[in-house]
C-alpha cells in the first residue's frame, strides 16, 4: 500500500467588519448612582438641573418645599449619551464649564462652578445656586443664608460637582406682594395666586406670620422666607429700615411685629386697642437674628 498522503492547508474566510461603537455612557465616580427618568420627561430637562419627584413623574426642583413639592431633589441630570438624561443621586457629575453657566442662577457665572463651594436648589425654576452656611440653624452644610434650597453637591473643580443631595431646609418660596428683605410675611390669597404678603400686628389676617423675607430671584419676584429655627443674617443697614433704628439689631434684644409699619419690627409687643403681639425673634448681634416665630395674641382692648 502506498504512504498517506498529507493533509492540505486549511483555508480561511475573510474576517467581518467591525460594528459600530456604542455611546459613552454618562461620567461619573466609582459611588455614582443613577435613577432612570420615565419616557417623555427626558427631552424637558437639560444637563445639571436638579430634579425632585413629583408623583410618579420627574419634574425640576425649586427652592421651598413648604409649598413647593418638586422643591426636594433626588440629584442633577446626567447625559445618558443617548441624547437623554439620567438622574445622578451621588458621586461626581462632570459637565462643561458652558453647562454649569446656564445652570447656575442669575448668570452669575461664565467659568463653570466654584471650586470648594456648596451648591443648592435655586430660587428660580432649573437653577443651583452657591450658598453661605448659616451657623445654628440646621448644620453647616444644609442651610443657607442666600438662599435656601435643599443642598446639591460640593464643587471639586470648575466642571465636577460631588453630589451630596441634602433635605429641604425650613423655608417657604411664593411670589412677592409688596414685601421686601428682612420684612415679617404672611401667606396671603389676595386674588387667585398664593403670595406673601408684608405682616402687620394691627389686622389679624395680616399677624399670622409664616416667616422673614430672607431672599428672592433677581427680579423679586418670588421671595424665599426663613422660618422658626433658623438664623438670618443682613446688614446693619438693612435691618435698620425693618426697625428704623440704627446700628442694626441690639444683641440680646427680642423683635416683634410693629402694628404701625407694614413689616416692620419693634422691640416693645403693641398694646393698642385691636393690636396683637407677635414675636418674631431675638438678635444675636447687630446683624443677625435668631428666628422663633410665636402665635398672635390678642386682640388688646
């Protein structure tokens, strides 16, 4: 018999093209964690807004959750590099510089964000906005003196903000009739909307108070009011127009609503027939006040 012949070379087919890469995923850091935002709401929002929950639907947040229920977020949006977003809840969101700027209230900003200051929810609609702690009122890191949105994250660098979603601080947001800053207000329904009104201790409508003009959007329109257990800080100049005093407030003293200026303080409860005592709060130096609303007594006869 003749030798085996040998096996002959096996033959290969030419390889397939590669197919096309997917879309990068949204950047975060190793703790990041997302929440999914149901179909039709994505194309509402853009990259860096906070978002709270209202219902079962995602809308923007707004500082004063009193009245204000989207005012707690659940985080920022994300670019999901689909063209939609997801909602980051912690970790590290980095956007553009020119992302952070539409987002940031009162186009303060055309550099991004503050490197080692604290952002929260903004008075105006889809807006953050930096914050100065306020010692006393509700820890370091979730009140703020101007204004008082719940906490949303500390900036790292001009474009990564490290998500730390804080609560909703003890504020309430409604449009401005009349009031003006440090000014005593009420919850007032003068027509259809719901407003804050200027307190006065001389009409029992106008003595329920609900808390002090702390802050409000550049147009004031809408006003941001601190309630009891918080601090709020002015200038001397700006407390003497409340209590048209000078030097500011007199430490240690303690306000109330004057019955003859609309939003105004007094340091002597009125006692005039038809006024009512309101304490508003005590001074703790000449420039900021410790606020303890108490209930209307009266009317005095």
């Amino acid at each position: 018999m003749g030798a085996t012949g040998s096996t002959g070379p096996t033959g290969a087919g030419p390889t397939g093209p590669t197919g096309t890469a997917g879309s990068t995923g949204p950047t975060g850091s190793a703790d990041a964690t997302f929440v999914t935002i149901p179909a039709g709401v994505g194309p509402l929002l853009a990259a860096g807004m906070p978002v709270g929950i209202n219902g079962t639907d995602h809308n923007t947040a707004q500082a004063g959750a009193n009245l204000m229920p989207n005012a707690q977020p659940l985080g920022l949006t994300a670019p999901d590099g689909l063209g939609g977003f997801l909602i980051q809840a912690s970790g590290i969101l980095t956007l553009t510089t020119a992302q952070w700027d539409a987002r940031i209230e009162g186009g303060v900003s055309s550099t991004g964000l503050a490197p080692g200051t604290w952002y929260y929810v903004g008075c105006d609609t889809n807006k953050i906005t930096p914050g100065v702690a306020v010692p006393g009122a509700a820890g370091p890191e979730s009140t703020t003196s101007s204004p008082v949105g719940a906490r949303l994250g500390f900036a790292t660098s001009t474009t990564d903000m490290l998500i730390r979603v804080g609560d909703v601080p003890l504020t309430i947001n409604l449009p401005n009739n009349g009031a003006a800053l440090g000014m005593p207000v009420v919850v007032d329904l003068p027509a259809s909307t719901t407003v804050f009104t200027p307190g006065q201790a001389s009409v029992l409508a106008l003595a329920q108070i609900a808390g002090i003009f702390a802050y409000s959007n550049a147009d004031d329109s809408r006003v941001v009011a601190f309630t009891s257990g918080m601090e709020l800080e002015l200038t001397t100049a700006q407390w003497d127009a409340r209590t048209g005093g000078a030097g500011g407030l007199s430490p240690g003293e303690r306000y109330y609503l004057s019955a003859t200026a609309a939003g105004g303080l007094v340091t002597t409860p009125p006692v005039a027939t038809g006024d009512f005592a309101v304490s508003i709060g005590s001074a703790i130096s000449a420039t900021r006040m410790a606020i303890q609303i108490g209930a209307s007594v009266g009317p005095h006869t």
